[in-house]
C-alpha cells in the first residue's frame, strides 16, 4: 500500500538506474534503488560489488538491509550483517544484525545485540530496540512450546514466483480470493509489479488455476482484496492510485463473477487510512482497520453497525483488549459472529505482525483479551491475513517458508488437534464375475505424496468385510488374493468442498 509519491518515483528511478549485467557493476545504480526503496534490484547489484570490494563494509551493510526489508529467506542477512558489523560501523548495522538473529530464532544473539545497541545510545532506532528486546522475550516463550500443525504449500496453481499474498476462502474451502504481485504491466518504483486480485474454484477437490479478476476491481495501479463476506457474494478492496490513498472499496460477487467496486462511505473511510474489513455472515456489522484520530496509537480496529436506511453507523473502537499503542490490521470475524482474529504488532508478539483472537463476551459486553495464536503459525516474520474454514480446522495464510517458489506463498495450515476430516470406505474384495467376497486376502495403502505406508487391512474372515479411514489426499492401495494377480488401485480422497465423508469401494481380482 503506497501513497501518490511512489508513482512520480517510479519515473525518477527509470531515468537514474543503468543496467548493470554484463557491465560493470555501478554503486550509483544500486544506491539510487537502495534510495528508492527498491530492494530487489538493489540486492544483486551489491552482491557483484561484494565479490569485486569484500572488505567494502557499506555494500555487506546494505545488501543485509536488502534482505532484511523484502519477504524472502532472511537467513541469508545475517553473514553480510555480521561482516558490516565492526567498531567504525554504522551504529544502525547492530540493531539489524539482532534483528536478522532474531528472524532466524537466534534469540540469545538477538537480545545480545538489542542490547549493546541500547547501550551505545546512538542510532536511529533507539526509540524502537525496547520493542525488539520485549518481542523476542515472547518468542523465547511461544517458541519453547509450539503448536501441533502442518503447513501445505497451495501449489503451482495457486503460487508463482512472484509475492502471492492475503488469501480469503469461503466456509467450505470452495473459493479462493488473493492477491499477487505477479508479472503484469511496468514495474513500480519498489522493484514489484502492480497488486492486483486473483481467484479459484474448486473442482473435483482441489482449486483449479488461479485467475485474475476483471477490470471491475483491478485496475493499472493496485488493488488488494482484503475481505471477504460469508457467502462469498461481497469483496473488500484496499485500492490505491495517484488521486487516492489509503481508502477501502466493496464490490459484490455474483456466480464468480466481480461488480464494480464502489467506495465506502464516510462512516468507514475517513481522513485517515483504512486498509482492510470483515462483515458478519448476517451482513449486519462491519469491522475495519483505521488509522484515524482519537485511537489508541497506531491503525486500530473499529466497529461499525448497519442502519435501517442501509448506511453504516458511527464506528466504535474495540478497546484495549484488542488495540494497542502499536498497529492492528486485518480483522477477520469468524461465522460464529463472536470470535475475531485479527494481527497486531502489539500485545505478545514474537516479532512484526502476529495474529491473534478474542472473543465477545455478551454479559460483561466487552471483547476478551487477545490471545497469541501461538508459534509456529506465528514467527518472527510479519503475520498479517488469516483465513478459517468453518471447521476450524484448517487455514489460508501467507508466509515465506522454505519450499516457498519466491517470495511469500498462499499456505493451507492443519490444526492436527482438530484435524478429524476423513472418509470412511466399506470395502469389499471381489473375484472378477462373482459377488461372493474373498476373505484371505492382504491390503495395504501407500501415500502417494510420501510413499509411506499409512494402513494395512485384512477382510473380516465371516463376511469379508473391512473398512479402510483415510484423510484427503492421493494414495495408492495395494490388493494381494492368493490364487489372483495383485491388484493395484489409485484413488483420490477428495477433500475441501468436495468432502464426501462415507462411500463403498469393491476392488476387483483377476486370476
């Protein structure tokens, strides 16, 4: 989200940069990139100087900072930080040096460096290293005992190389809405091509090629989707261009299909900076992050109620509980209609952006106090969007995680404590032309995904009956009848809208 500035940038920087490849590297280049904000060219430039000038302290400080500032593998910052780390230094260089430690869970390293830095009294962060030491004391917490979860990367259909980003899915896991930065007009000013709003179906299980929404809620500049209703048939838009700034947009959704987005009114945006929004399933009341005056520090989340006449009330701040000196940003009410997840930088968090949920208490009328939702689906890394099924047991995030394909991808998390969903199969082995089924034999199932064994069955020897659980996913079942040929079966268990949790499978035997 950028304001009007990061446009006429975008024209100083094209005329100020070379191309650099296969010439020789230019500081001026890199450093006007640097200048500008613009990381990802910048990265690689210094990284030639580096090779050309390794004892050049300034390139190693900038090339971490590089690595520090965009939302990619920040372990790499550490070695060119600690390089640049030395008594004729940057003051700066030791607070970045904690928190490239603290990125990569080296947390007595961190607090170390937080530290001296504090100590020293110089730099420009001084106001900032409190927060850095509190933030990796919670994490020395939270990461000490971790929750029972699993990440899946959405995949080839879903993620490119390119920060894919802000995931929205309906109850059912039938429908995906997010965001990318993917190839797509000029680049900006920050290295990135414009944001704009992508979707996916599911068919037969799984969500099918992401497409990009129409010229009704994209346009040349950027937009994100930051907020989707119950039933799918309402999008929240952050949309901004050279006129407009820091402004929330809604558009309605019919049969897959984006309207026109149209502004909210004034009871939403105000003079300030709005930036996402969540609506209850009965559309009745709307929550949004703002930074307007008269809250608590930072962007807060408000609360606002739909009038007789159609129009938004008067927004109410959520309190203490939820808002904090620090930013809050994408509320996210769940279909209960009481329970709120939403990030914060304030509160417990382990580092940046955590999410985070409270829950409305109707006798004492308040809103509870925010609780962490706990590491490792909090890190150190910024924690913005979170998405439930209705289930609650899985959710769309979006991170940087080691098997990402770039930057950030869309991941779908499994709460494994909550984790129930499987398939019952009645089965029944049976020889090729008869109904009587066979009760000597052996069946076992590979995971197509990790080539594990994950069960192995024998007939019921009466009625020759067994029954086979599976949780969704590819597996490949294995049949061994005396007196037959083995018999080898691939099937799918289907899982997110197509979840059909009982059904019958005969496998049949040839001599």
């Amino acid at each position: 989200m950028k304001t009007a500035l990061s446009y006429i940038l975008v024209v100083l920087t094209l005329l100020l940069v070379t191309n650099c490849y296969g010439q020789r590297p230019d500081p001026g280049a890199a450093n006007e990139h640097f200048k500008f904000g613009n990381f990802i060219d910048a990265l690689p430039i210094y990284k030639v100087l580096i090779a050309k000038e390794p004892d050049n302290k300034e390139y190693h400080y900038k090339a971490g900072l590089c690595i520090l500032l965009t939302e990619r593998d920040k372990s790499e910052a550490v070695k060119y930080l600690e390089t640049a780390n030395n008594k004729d230094a940057d003051p700066d260089v030791k607070f970045y040096l904690g928190k490239a430690y603290h990125y990569n869970l080296k947390f007595e390293d961190a607090i170390t460096l937080f530290n001296e830095y504090k100590a020293s009294g110089s730099g420009t962060k001084q106001k900032e290293v409190i927060r850095q030491i509190e933030m990796v004391k919670n994490a020395i917490k939270l990461v000490g005992s971790p929750i029972d979860i699993e990440f899946e990367n959405a995949g080839p259909l879903i993620n490119t190389t390119y920060p894919d980003y802000y995931p929205f899915v309906t109850p059912n896991e039938s429908f995906m809405v997010f965001t990318s930065r993917r190839k797509s007009g000029l680049k900006e000013f920050d290295g990135y091509y414009p944001s704009a709003i992508y979707y996916s179906k599911v068919v037969d299980g799984e969500f099918v090629a992401s497409k990009k929404g129409s010229s009704m809620v994209n346009s040349t500049f950027d937009d994100q989707a930051v907020g989707l209703s119950y039933n799918a048939d309402k999008l929240y838009i952050y949309f901004d261009d050279i006129k407009n700034v820091g402004d929330i947009y809604e558009a309605e959704i019919r049969d897959f299909k984006f309207r026109k987005k149209i502004k909210m009114g004034e009871n939403v945006n105000s003079k300030g900076f709005e930036s996402s929004a969540t609506i209850s399933a009965d559309g009745n009341v709307l929550f949004f992050a703002s930074r307007k005056e008269g809250g608590l520090g930072g962007k807060d989340i408000y609360m606002t109620r739909k009038l007789p006449n159609g129009e938004w009330a008067l927004p109410q701040n959520l309190g203490e509980n939820i808002n904090t000196p620090e930013d809050e940003d994408f509320p996210n009410l769940f279909y209960d209609g009481s329970t709120l997840y939403f990030s914060s930088k304030g509160h417990n968090s382990i580092g940046g952006f955590d999410y985070f949920k409270s829950s409305w208490d109707p006798e004492k009328n308040t809103w509870s106090k925010a609780e962490n939702l706990g590491y490792p689906l909090n890190t150190p890394l910024d924690n913005i969007c979170i998405s439930f099924t209705e289930d609650q047991r899985h959710a769309y995030v979006s991170t940087w995680r080691k098997d990402s394909k770039g930057f950030q991808d869309i991941y779908k998390v499994t709460f494994n404590e909550l984790d129930a969903r499987q398939t019952i199969f009645k089965s029944k082995i049976l020889a090729e032309g008869s109904t009587e089924p066979i009760t000597d034999a052996f069946v076992s199932i590979i995971d197509n995904r990790t080539q594990d064994e994950v069960g192995n069955y024998t007939p019921n020897p009466k009625n020759g009956g067994f029954v086979i659980i599976l949780k969704p996913g590819s597996y490949n079942i294995l049949v061994d009848a005396p007196g037959f040929a083995p018999k080898s079966v691939d099937i799918i268990v289907k899982g997110k809208s197509d979840f059909v949790p009982f059904t019958s499978k005969e496998f049949i035997v040839t001599p």
